[in-house]
C-alpha cells in the first residue's frame, strides 16, 4: 500500500501546536459534575415566575433539556416563555448580561467558564443537566475495507481512494481551532472545510448523518462532531475513527470557538445570578433538572426521531409519559 504523510494547508491566526492536555470546562479537572462556584440554593416553587428567557443552540446536537424545561415553565408554573436562539459562545454573554435567564447545555468553552464562573460573577453554574457528550471523528462505513480503526491508520490510505481535489475534513466552525490541531498533530492533508458554508442550514445533527448518506454514494469524507455520547460511535452507515482524547495545548478560543477538547464533557446549566437570587419559582425547576440515565436515553431517543431539529412540541410525548421525573424537579432542595 502506498504511503503519503500530510500536513495541513488551513492555518489560524495565532497558530495551534500539537495535541496536549488542557484542563478546562470540558475535560479533567475536579468533579466535572459540581458547579463551580456556589449556587443559591432555591428558595421554593410558589410565586409568580413572569418571563423567563431560555437560551439554545441548534448546533450543539442536543437542546432539548432548554424545550423540557421551557415546556413545564409554560405550563406547571405559569412562565411567559420565550426561546433565544444563539450559539456556544454568545450564550454565556447574554446570561452575563441578563438578556436570557439561562441556558442549559453549555460545553467547552473553558475561557469564559474562567472569566465567568467567579465569586461576584453574573453567572452561576448549576451543574451537569444529565447528558454527557464528545467529540468524535466519522466516516462513511465503506472505509472499514482498508481497515481504518485509528487515525494512525489514515496516512496508509492510497491516493486515489480520495480522487480529486483530495481528503476533506468537514466540521462546525466551533470546532475548527480544534480541527486544525487534529490534522496538525497526525500530519494529514486534508482540505478542513466548514459544513456550514456548503450546507447554511445544517446544523450538527446534519453531520451526524451525512456519512451515512457518504456511504451509499462512496463520497471519501471525513466529520469531526460534538453531540451527545449516545449519538457517537459507530452506526448504521456510519464509521467512528478513534482519535487521541486529549486537547489542543494552544487551541486558540475565537468568537464562535467552543470546544478546545477531544475528551468527553457534560452539558451544564448556567443562569444569569440575579435570576438565580430572585426567588423565582423557575429557577427552582432549573436548579434541580437533571436527566437520570434512564431518562437520558428516552429523551435522546426523541432528539434522534425528530432529526436532531428538536422544537418544544417534540418533548410534549416524553413530558406526558414521565410525570414521576419531572414533578420532583419542582421540589424545593
């Protein structure tokens, strides 16, 4: 089998070394599941809970914890409900500045989780909503012909399996620092592209399928994705190809940058500390809205069936068959 090494044509400003460890919000560090700094703890579930602005991100490949708690707001505590659409970053800066309440799957980002997650901060982390997640390098299933396991075994791969214009990396803009650093650090010259500017309406759960699609036509391409654990791995379709469970030591965060890891992370809640304070019943609901294994994967089955686009009226079926979950998120602690 020919052998051709390569190196990556796509450099970002500030330059990215080979992979290493970094200690952030989505990787090692103290228990990964603990708030950290101490949150208010809430103070009942009666009284008048008015307008609460929820916060999510369709590319993050699971929102449906900000449609669930959103739902039972709207209709266990009388909430004004209002759904804000916006990205990984954006989303710690508009729960800082009171313009959402909170936003309940946040991951990676572990420069703004320094800045913010402070005594005196206008942030306040919740912990864990019940959902793991990672990153995860695929691709169409074909490939298990040359017997790819591992991203060692890319560079064996002859030339002409790719054709021309060559391998491509396609990934979420989130993820490109990342991606660069992947590539880098395993010497391979793959053109890394954004699916986005292909595909503007795509959004990561697109991506979790498009090998699939790959595979029936035998397209050579490659996805580096963030979801949740459950929707990683191999798949119908689908090949997982193990890459190294460390970081980027010098993945540069930017405006849309998220993620700086490729070990697993949780999905966090952060609130804005005013609203955490205000003895609103809904901060009571949020506080304690954790998914248990169980119900982890009944709700992670829904984001699948609604082809990962999941909307408020996708959860109604799975809040109307677990009553005995969700009640005791109403409790006061």
């Amino acid at each position: 089998m020919t052998t051709q090494r390569w190196s990556v044509r796509l450099r970002i400003a500030g330059g990215i070394a080979a992979l290493g460890l970094l200690a952030g919000a989505c990787s090692g560090g103290d228990d990964p599941e603990a708030p950290k700094r101490t949150a208010p703890t809430p103070q009942g579930s009666s009284g008048e809970c008015g307008e609460l602005r929820l916060a999510y991100n369709p590319d993050n490949g699971f929102e449906a914890s900000t449609f669930i708690v959103g739902r039972l707001a709207r209709d266990e505590l009388g909430c004004d409900v209002t759904y804000v659409k916006t990205d990984a970053r954006k989303a710690w800066r508009l729960v800082a500045s009171g313009k959402v309440d909170a936003y309940l799957d946040a991951y990676g980002s572990a420069d703004l989780a320094e800045e913010y997650l402070v005594d005196g901060s206008p942030v306040t982390q919740l912990g864990s909503n019940g959902v793991r997640g990672g990153v995860d390098l695929l691709a169409p299933y074909y490939f298990n012909e040359y017997r790819i396991v591992t991203s060692r075994d890319l560079p064996e791969l002859p030339p002409n399996v790719f054709g021309s214009p060559g391998p491509r990396l396609f990934t979420t803009d989130q993820l490109i620092p990342l991606a660069t650093s992947f590539l880098e650090s395993q010497r391979l010259e793959f053109r890394l592209r954004d699916y986005i500017d292909t595909h503007p309406n795509a959004t990561m759960g697109d991506l979790l399928v498009a090998p699939r699609l790959d595979d029936e036509a035998r397209r050579p391409d490659f996805y580096l994705v963030a979801a949740p654990r459950a929707f990683l791995g191999n798949g119908p379709g689908r090949l997982s190809v193990q890459i190294p469970g460390s970081s980027a030591d010098e993945c540069t965060y930017a405006t849309t940058t998220s993620l700086c890891s490729l070990d697993d992370f949780t999905y966090q809640k952060i609130v804005n500390t005013e609203f955490a304070e205000s003895g609103n019943p809904a901060y009571t609901l949020i506080y304690n809205y954790r998914l248990r294994a169980i119900h982890a994967t009944t709700v992670l089955e829904i984001v699948q069936l609604s082809g990962f686009r999941v909307a408020e009226a996708d959860v109604a079926s799975w809040i109307n068959t677990h009553p005995r979950a969700w009640r005791r998120w109403l409790e006061t602690p």
